[in-house]
C-alpha cells in the first residue's frame, strides 16, 4: 500500500471521532437554530431577541467586566511574584495562588453561596465584627455574586500564564531598569507588562470563552432575571423543550466566543510571524 | 592616590557559599580599573555589589567618602552596562537611551538634546527609531553604554561588555570604550575574563582568585612582575619546571638538574627562598640555539636549557616550537625555524623567569 494512504487510513478513527462527536452536533445545532417548524426561518431568532436581549446584555457586561478584572489582579499577582523583594511573601503567594485552579466551578458558586447571602459568613463576620449592624447588610447574590465567582476561580489561570512569560524575562532588563532609579510599579507597567502583553491577552480570551459557557456559577448564585445565557438555554430546553431558542441563544454566544477566538487567532499569528 | 571609589573589606556570601573573602580595592577618579579572572572567581559578584545589587556581611562601599554599603542602586551615582545589554525590546533606541532621564523627570526637550548627544558621540543618530531588535549586536552594545552614559553617572561599571561581539567588532570596540572613558574622565570598573582586553584597556588591573585579590598593578606590573604562580600562569607564563633553589642573599641559586644548568637569578622585588620551587617563563623572548653552537652557552645570566625540538608549528610571525626536556615539554617562540629532532639550547632571561615556592606537592 502506498505511504499516504496508511498515513491516511491512521488518522481516519481520530477524524470519525472529531466528524461525530463534535462537527455533526454542532453542525445540528447551528441548522436548529434556523429551523422553524421544519422550514428555514430566523423565528428562533426573533424570539431569542425578544425575551432574552437583555440576558445577552447582562453576559457579555459581567463576562467583560470579569475579564478585565481577572487581567489587573493576575497583573497585581504575576508582578509580585516577580519583583517582591520578601521572598517568604512570594513564597506563600506562590503557593496560595493556584488553589482556586483545582476548584469546580460549581463547588466556588456554592461556597460563594453561603458566603455572600445577606444572611452567609461575611456578613456575619462583618456584623460579629461591628463594621456594619444587621440592618445595613446586603446579600451579593447577583450580578457581582457572578463576577465575585469568575474572577476568583480565573484569576489563578491567568496569573500562572502571566507568571510564568514574566519569570522567563532576562533578569537583568528589570535589573538594568532599577540600576536607573525606576520604582517596581514602574518597572511593572513600563518594562514587564509590555512584554508579557501577548500572553496576558491570551490568557484572558481563553477565561473569556469558559466563562461564556459556565452553566452552574449564574444557576447556584444568581436565580432572578436578567441572567447570562447559559441558565436562559437551559431553562429553554428544561421548562419548555424549546430546542430552537436554545439553539439560537447558543448561536448567539457561539458568535461572541468566535469574536474572542478571532483576536486569539491573529495573536497567534502574529507571535510566528 | 585619592580613592573615589573605595572597597573596604568587603565580604558577600550566596547561602552557604562565601564568594568573596574580603577585597580591599580604591578607585582614583577618572581610573580605568579592570576585574580580571576567571570564571566563579567573584569578579562579577564584585561588580554587582558595588553597583548595589548584592549585598555585602561585611564591609563598606564608600563613593567620594559617602558611605552606599546599604543604598539602593539608583542612589549611588552609578550605571552599569550588563553582559547581555538588557535593553528593553519593546522600546526604540531613542526610548531606551532617554529611559533614564524620564525617570529623573528631565524636561522633553532637554531629554531629547541629551539623548540626540549620546546618539551622536556613540555614532547611533540614524537608529533612534529602531528597535533594539532590528541592531547588530555592536550597536546594541553602543545602545546599551549610551543608556548608562546618559544619566551622566560618576561611575561606570561594566560587565564583560565585549563578551557577546565578535572577535573582530571586539577590538575595536575595546578602544570605543576606552577612548571614550578618557575624554569623558568618568570612572569605570570593567570587568572581563579576557587578559588582553584588560591589559589594553585599563589603567589598573585587579586579578581576582577565589574570592580575593591576588594581585592589583598596572597592566605591566602585573604582566612582568607576577606576585604568585596563579598570576604568572594567569598573565601566559605558561610554561612549566620543577626546580630546586637555594637563597643566597638577595638571589636565588636554582640547583642543575638532567636538562638545565645550574643558575643563579636575581631577584630584586620578592624575599628568596630555599626549597622545591616551581619556574615559569612564557614562550616569547627565548634565546634558542642549535646544541653545537654555543653562543647561547658564553653568555651569561638567566637558565640555561637543553632539549628535543618535539613540533615545529608557524601560528604568524614566529615559528613556534614544542621542546621536550625529559618528560617535560615547554613551548618556545623562536624568529627562525629549528628542524624536528634538532638538539637544542634554551636560555631564559633573568628577568623573564618566574620562580615561586612550590605548593603542589
């Protein structure tokens, strides 16, 4: 037999896999999106828009404004790990940092649950500890509730990419900068974060893109309207057996994903040029 | 001297690890001084601690007899140069050479007077929009020196700046450097793994060895006056004889043995010893001469030697031989060549004979 068609044959059960298990739903499920009572129609479409656009609204607000929080604190982390001049502070950074990466999602929305309820453990200590009376407390259990949940179990993600492009900078660059008088949040911004940018940005598109698909964090802390996507298709599919509005709610953050995906593919390619 | 600079028993460790045992070294205003030696010997721990990076046990740092054992680095009046330049990629060259002056908050345009001056006297004016990037590695160096040159220091301190250039951009750039540390009168501490480099450029050369000074001259001093075995193997005398001396006054009388002569040798700057010694003398400013001809025999003063010409090589310039002496072989520079097999006479100057207590046992 010739060499290419074994070359062929040995990569065809990887290529059935990927056909049947991931191009043939999504393939399904992008057409069910359009299929109205069994003719092409945008009338999943229109009925997403019009029970659900300010879900979108609200996703893409918590998910953007996650994500740039997730960037400053992992910045905040990352530079102290690299520059702080305690080295038992670091240490214990280190090591503290990434225990949040070995947490399912839906574990950190019910430990924040219990914690951020008007009635859960900060308020309490916050009452025990007579910083606020029980009269003045507030529960978090809605949007920051989210954007409490995101940024602390993906901050972590983000932190040990950026870390780790910042620890693999010559020395002697944040070295030559101090030999010249720059103070450490200078050589912060000015020196290391220029040149850890291309990675900070695509740690920040990958926590995007999983944010955008979490189901359990908006379910276990956020059970009112508006919520993000994710609960709108599952209540879709559950409450109602609406497969077409799911559908087209998927398509919908499908786009705003391939949007990120987009900016992750030209950085890229642009890093091998 | 005045000393500007001045190192006073300095000691630094790494954990368990002491790298240096105590350097006691004064810097003239205006000196050219060079750290030399080999790689581990402390050299570019020195450096790092008098430009505030490490910081010493034990010891003081003085600048113009201000104390900066325990300033930071930016308070000391210094710039250093590094090894690997340590430019900023994402910054043009005018950016990196200005960095220093944005700091000191100079206003815009006097920052851009002085970093068009740096640009000029380093011959860089065309690349100030470049990235460091887009630089061969000479002009990155030129970069980097006009970087540290800038803030106008009053100590430059640099770091085996030449290491990373070709052999060829490397001499010239030697007397870049040293040409320009004249005109300027800034004090510099170089440091270098490189003999010559030291030699042509310093005023003052400091050998390191294991953590300690073993010994501080001129470039000459150190070259024809070595105070150790490790200095004169250090500065090239290469060659190798396990001698016995016996002292006589102020000379030493070196016993004959199966391939030398008995000598005596004068020596006016070190105490004469009795005992096992070990002589080194480098290949040049031999006298060599064919066995049967004794002109070499009728002349007096310095160690006469006899041997086997083992090689005959011609590296420019001189022939160069290898001469055995017994089981011996020493590597003797000659203007003429002597054929292989030849049986020949070697005579050692006085003065080109290095002769130290012999610790090898």
């Amino acid at each position: 037999m010739p060499i290419p068609l074994i070359g062929l044959l040995l990569v065809t059960p990887a290529l059935i896999i990927v056909l049947l298990l991931f191009i043939v739903p999504l393939f399904s499920s992008v057409t069910g999106a359009f299929d109205v009572d069994g003719s092409f129609g945008l009338g999943n479409f229109q009925k997403a828009f019009e029970l659900y656009s300010s879900d979108m609204i609200f996703t893409v607000v918590i998910v953007l404004l996650s994500t740039f929080l997730i960037g400053l604190f992992s910045i905040a982390i990352g530079g102290y790990l690299t520059l702080g001049s305690n080295p038992r502070a670091v240490a214990i950074l280190r090591w503290l940092y990434r225990w949040p990466l070995f947490v399912p999602f839906i574990v950190v929305g019910q430990i924040l649950r219990t914690f951020l309820a008007k009635n859960g453990l900060m308020n309490s200590m916050l009452v025990e500890g007579g910083i606020l009376t029980a009269a003045q407390t507030v529960s978090f259990l809605d949007w920051r509730g989210i954007v409490i949940a995101f940024v602390w179990k993906q901050t972590p993600f983000v932190t040990l990419l950026l870390s780790g492009a910042m620890a693999s900078l010559d020395r002697s660059m944040i070295e030559s900068a101090r030999n010249l008088g720059a103070s450490r949040t200078r050589i912060l911004i000015e020196i290391i974060l220029p040149q850890v940018l291309p990675t900070l940005l695509v740690g920040l598109i990958l926590s995007f893109v999983t944010m955008m698909s979490v189901l359990s964090v908006p379910l276990m802390i956020n059970a009112q309207s508006p919520t993000m996507i994710t609960a709108s298709m599952a209540f879709r599919i559950n409450a109602y057996g609406d497969y077409g509005v799911a559908n087209a709610l998927g398509f919908i953050s499908l786009l705003i994903t391939s949007a990120a995906a987009w900016i992750y593919l030209r950085q890229t390619m642009k890093e091998r040029a | 001297m005045n000393a500007y600079l001045e190192i006073a028993s300095t000691r630094v460790r790494y954990g368990e690890v002491e790298v240096l045992k105590g350097i006691d070294l004064s810097v003239g205003k205006g000196e050219f001084v060079a750290l030399l030696g080999s790689s581990g010997c402390g050299k570019t721990t020195l450096l790092r601690t008098i430009a505030g990076f490490n910081t010493p046990t034990a010891g003081t740092i003085r600048v113009d007899g201000r104390d900066v054992t325990r300033q930071p680095p930016d308070k000391r009046g210094m710039a250093l140069v590094f090894q690997s330049y340590a430019l900023w990629p994402h910054m043009t060259v005018d950016q990196n050479i200005g960095y220093g002056l944005k700091l000191r908050r100079m206003p815009a345009r006097d920052a851009s007077a002085r970093v068009a001056e740096m640009k000029s006297l380093l011959g860089l004016d065309a690349l100030g929009q470049r990235k460091p990037g887009a630089l061969s590695g000479g002009q990155r160096q030129r970069v980097a020196l006009g970087r540290a040159l800038a803030v106008n220091p009053d100590i430059l301190l640099l770091d085996e700046p030449l290491s990373n250039l070709d052999a060829r951009i490397r001499l010239t750039v030697r007397h870049e450097i040293s040409a320009l540390q004249r005109r300027l009168g800034i004090t510099a501490v170089h440091v270098t793994h490189d003999r010559e480099e030291a030699m042509v450029m310093a005023d003052r050369i400091v050998i390191l060895d294991g953590g300690k000074i073993a010994q501080t001259g001129t470039p000459q001093e150190v070259y024809n006056q070595p105070n150790s075995d490790f200095v004169a193997a250090f500065m090239g005398a290469e060659n190798i004889l396990d001698v016995d001396v016996v002292a006589r006054g102020d000379s030493m009388e070196i016993a004959a043995g199966p391939h030398s002569l008995r000598a005596t040798v004068h020596r006016p700057g070190q105490a004469a010893f009795t005992g096992k010694a070990i002589a080194r003398f480098r290949s040049e400013s031999i006298g060599v001469a064919d066995a049967s001809d004794d002109t070499l025999g009728t002349k007096s003063g310095g160690l006469l030697l006899k041997g086997i010409v083992e090689q005959v090589s011609y590296p420019g310039g001189l022939w160069r031989h290898v001469i055995h002496l017994g089981d011996n072989s020493v590597i003797v520079d000659a203007e003429r060549r002597f054929e292989q097999g030849a049986q020949v006479h070697l005579r050692v100057p006085e003065d080109r004979l290095y002769i130290f207590p012999a610790h090898r046992a």
